[in-house]
C-alpha cells in the first residue's frame, strides 16, 4: 500500500492530451471512395469456414468487404503488402493514431519502415453501435489474437483452431509452406465485428456478444496490392469462450469490389513514409 500525498485529488484532475491529434494526417477523400464504392462490380469471393482461415489477394485501388453470412460471428484480420510480406498492418499505430476500435475514415496503417495508409475504412454497417455502458466497441485494434500459446499456458491445453493457428495455416497454404515456417508473419489483428473494451474497475480486457447479424458488412479500400488472410475465430460471436470447439461458429465471407473505370482518376496509392531513416547515427 501506498500513501496518496496531499495534493492527489489535484494530480488526478489534470486534463488529458491526445498523443496523437490526427489533424494533420494526410485525410483520404472518403466521398470519392464511397462514390467508387456505389457501383462497384463484385468479384472474387472466399467463403471462410468457421475455426479457419482463408486468404485473399485485393488489388491497389478495389475493396475488400468482410461479410457476416449465416449467423453472428467475429473474424480476425491480418493484412500484408501483396508483393513485400515485410510490411504488415500494425495495430499498435493504428490504435495510437484512431484509438481503440477503428470505424469508417479510419486507415489501416502499416509497420516500419514504411508506415503508410495500407487500407482506408470506407462502409461499416456497425458504426450506429459507437460506445456502449460497458466501454465496448466495434472492431477492435487492442486484442492480439487467440492462440495457443497463450491458452497452453491458461488451459495445459493444444488446441489447433486458435485464430493463431488458422491465419498460419492459410498462409501457409498460400506460400506452399507449413505454418511453423511461417507464423512469425502472422502479427496482431484487426478484430473484425469483435465488440471488445477494458473494464472500468480493474483496466481488463473484455469481450461480449458481438452485435453482427448476418448481412452486416465493413469494407477497406486497398491503399496498396494486398494480401488479406481472415480466421474465422473459435469464439464465434465472443459471448463466452473461445480457443476452444463450444461456441456456434459460422463463416464469413470475403469479396473483392472493382470500382468502374474513370471513377479513381484522382486517387494515387500512398508513398512509403518520408523519413530518411538516418537515426541519428
Ligand atoms: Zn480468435
């Protein structure tokens, strides 16, 4: 125990700073894409069965829409640059620019060196939800992943469906390589639909039942050439357990929108970040 000091209450009531004010973000000019997005033509799709994953490869200047199909259910989302698997969405960055769960104008951004817009929210079905009585939200950039490593070291269990294990296993398929060869790539997601928060008393991570019903959708518009790899995870809707075969799991769907020719004249794929990368040495 420690004794609060006199002026405690004082220190407590400092206002806080934003770390990042976002004002000066290079801004992407949502009503070109949602205008693209109108007509878009609907093309390749991927139907990711539950307690697995599935890849996808979305070209520079299309979207990507995750659709909940058949019942309520999370997914776990991982993004690479299609032709440099050394880039990868960086949920850590992109929690600290947004904040904790990410909704349309929000961008998915990518890791060092080249820290650069991969993919900009442009449709959430789900965005009505904003902020409940609890602290939850939709779509979260603060959990990691189920894996099972994590719930070897809870549970003394191996369970193989983890959303760890599923993103490896479709990766590793679409490398030709087994996933112990690839899940170092594998790196912290965007929780798809997952409606998430921090307890107010004790600062823990929760999850509830995700508001998602079949019909439901968010779509990304690619920044960049991606590789998309979705889990569909154990948890099902999260409203109890995952890493484990209880919960009602159901698939999502992954589709891939070509805007009509002409209606991106004005759009041009970001740049890698501009820092010179000196560090001072
Ligand atoms: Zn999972």
């Amino acid at each position: 125990m420690t004794n609060a000091p006199d002026d405690a209450a004082a220190r407590r009531a400092v206002e806080p700073v934003v770390c990042y004010p976002v004002e000066t973000l290079p801004a992407p000019d949502l009503p070109l894409y949602q205008d693209a997005l109108v007509d878009a033509v609907p093309g390749m799709t991927q139907r990711v069965p539950p307690r697995d994953a599935d890849t996808i490869v979305v070209p520079a200047g299309s979207f990507l829409q995750i659709k909940s199909v058949e019942g309520p259910q999370v997914g776990d989302l991982n993004l690479f640059s299609a032709t440099d698997l050394s880039e990868r969405f960086y949920s850590g960055k992109t929690r600290a620019l947004h904040g904790t769960h990410i909704t349309v104008g929000d961008r998915m951004w990518s890791n060092f060196p080249k820290l650069r817009p991969m993919a900009t929210i442009v449709q959430d079905s789900l965005e009505w939800y904003g902020i409940d009585q609890f602290g939850g939200s939709v779509h979260d950039v603060i959990g990691t992943r189920c894996d099972p490593y994590t719930h070897h070291l809870l549970a003394a269990e191996h369970y193989h469906h983890c959303c760890h294990s599923n993103l490896s296993r479709a990766l590793a398929t679409y490398l030709g390589k087994h996933p112990r060869d690839v899940e170092h790539l594998v790196h912290d997601v965007l929780n798809v639909f997952m409606c998430t928060g921090f307890t107010r008393d004790t600062g823990q991570y929760f999850m509830k039942a995700s508001p998602v019903r079949p019909g439901d959708s968010i779509t990304l518009f690619a920044e960049i050439d991606l590789l998309a790899v979705l889990s569909a995870c154990p948890g099902g809707d999260c409203s109890s357990e995952h890493s484990s075969d209880v919960a009602a799991c159901f698939p999502l769907e992954m589709q891939v929108l070509t805007p009509l020719d002409g209606k991106l004249d004005k759009w041009r794929s970001p740049p890698i970040n501009g820092y010179d990368g000196g560090h001072g040495a």
